[in-house]
C-alpha cells in the first residue's frame, strides 16, 4: 500500500526506517505541521504539506495508508484520529528483528522497532510505541498512545493505561497498574502501583509530581482567594 508517515522529526525517521525494513509498504513521503519543513526531503523522501495536502496525495500519487510518527502521546493520537477522518488506513511499523508472539494482539498505528520483544498473551492498544529493544513481557496490556522508550523492560502482568510514557531503560515489575497518562523517568525501577498523571522516579521509584497534589494546591488556593462567606458556603 502506498502510505505516508505523519511526522518528520526523529521518530519519523525512525519509523521510515521500520517500514523500509519491514519491506510491506511504500513510503511516499512525509506531512508534518511545521511550514518551515515543506518541500524539504529528509531521508530522501519530500514533506508535503501538512493535513490538508491528503486529499491531493490521495488523488494524485495513490496514497491510501499513513502511520503517524510523532513523539507526543496525546498529539500522536489527535493525528491518528485525523488520518482515519480523512480516508487513510492507519498501518503498522514492525521491524523484522522485533519478535512478537503470535498469540499477541496488536492495534493500529503502532511502531515496534528494532528487537522489541513482546511475549505471550500481551495487549498492545492503537497508537502505541514499543521502541528500540524493549522488553514487554507475557499478559502485559499496553494502552493506547502509550510510549515505551528504548530499553525498557516490563515484567509479566503489568498493564499501562492509555497515553503513559515509561522512560528510557525504565524497570516495572510484575502485576503492577501504571494509571493513564503516568510518566515513569529514564532508568526508574517501578516496584509499586503508580496513580494516573503521576511522575515517579529513581531505584525504587517515587513520586514527584502528582495530580492529586495538583488539584489540592489549586483548590485551596481558589478557597482562600475566595470572600470567607464563599469559603462557608463550600465547607456547608
Ligand atoms: C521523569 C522526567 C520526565 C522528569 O522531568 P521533569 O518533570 O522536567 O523533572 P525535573 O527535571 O524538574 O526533575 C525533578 C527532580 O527529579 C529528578 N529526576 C528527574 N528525572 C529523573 C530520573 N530519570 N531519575 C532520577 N531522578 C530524576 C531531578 O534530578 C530532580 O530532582 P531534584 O528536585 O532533587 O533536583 C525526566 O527527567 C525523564 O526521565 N524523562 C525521560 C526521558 C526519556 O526516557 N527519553 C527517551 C525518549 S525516546
């Protein structure tokens, strides 16, 4: 299928790197939002435009297929979600040194690159990326838009909700829940639950930033910001 990759930044090229290996679709070129980066090539192929060149690739050069390749979690998925309002199949980017066992599920738009391994029974959700030789272990679910940084490794049974990014060389061990949107730092060894929008870091890792601390701090602050009868009328 003659598809484009979303993106030409880094993991664009990353990504252009898995297709071609993978050898099971062509590559026409890139889009990408930036201005500055259209009619440029990189890595040999042009970049276009941005979304609203697709109706002429599709018309024009037979593009039917795109993979989005944009670091961001949630921008990754917006993307996603664009290609498919504009007709185009979202493919997947599997490097063939990457060994995924055959009774894994895989979803769309995801990139497992060069020697990822994904063991049995695991889940792995739209829009995820499992990167340069991960390790994502038996009965594992990996949500959607979820990244996996190069290097990490996620013992059996965990399951890492949508949009989380789980650093570079990060450790998670068994049966553990990583809650949606969570971060977990380059190199943390993860050996307890981590709540959703959580940063935890460190060998083992802890918690420095936190949602719920978040919404306290901002809600005491709108409390005492407020006339006291306000502030009575919240605590009846
Ligand atoms: C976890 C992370 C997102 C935190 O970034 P941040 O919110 O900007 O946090 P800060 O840099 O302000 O650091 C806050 C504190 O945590 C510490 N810290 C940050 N990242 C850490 C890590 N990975 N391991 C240990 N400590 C870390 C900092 O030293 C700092 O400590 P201090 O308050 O005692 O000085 C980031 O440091 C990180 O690890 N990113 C992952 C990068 C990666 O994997 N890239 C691969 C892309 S493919």
């Amino acid at each position: 299928m003659k598809c484009i990759i979303v993106g030409c930044g880094g993991h664009g090229r990353v990504v252009l790197d898995v297709v071609l290996a993978a050898g099971e679709h062509e590559i026409v070129g890139f889009i990408d939002s930036n201005a500055r980066m259209h009619g440029r090539r990189v890595d040999g192929r042009e970049v276009f435009g941005d979304m609203r060149v697709v109706d002429r690739l599709k018309r024009d050069l037979g593009v039917e297929g795109a993979i989005v390749a944009i670091g961001d979690n949630g921008v990754r998925r917006s993307f996603a979600d664009a290609c498919e309002l504009a007709g185009l199949t979202l493919i997947n980017a599997i490097h063939p040194s990457a060994n995924i066992a055959r009774n894994a599920s895989i979803g769309r738009n995801v990139v497992v690159a060069a020697g990822a391994l994904v063991c049995a029974h695991c889940q792995i959700g739209d829009s995820a990326i499992l990167n340069t030789g991960c390790i994502v272990d038996h009965e594992s679910m990996i949500g959607t838009g979820v990244h996996i940084c190069p290097g990490a490794r996620l013992a059996g049974r965990v399951t890492v909700e949508a949009g989380s990014f789980v650093g570079i060389g990060a450790t998670i061990i068994q049966s553990l829940h990583i809650g949606y949107e969570a971060t977990i730092g380059a190199g943390a060894v993860v050996t307890r639950h981590v709540d959703a929008m959580a940063t935890v870091v460190g060998v083992p890792a802890r918690e420095i930033k936190s949602i719920a601390a978040e919404d306290e701090a901002a809600a005491w602050q709108a409390i005492t910001a407020r006339p006291s009868s306000a502030v009575a009328r919240i605590g009846s």
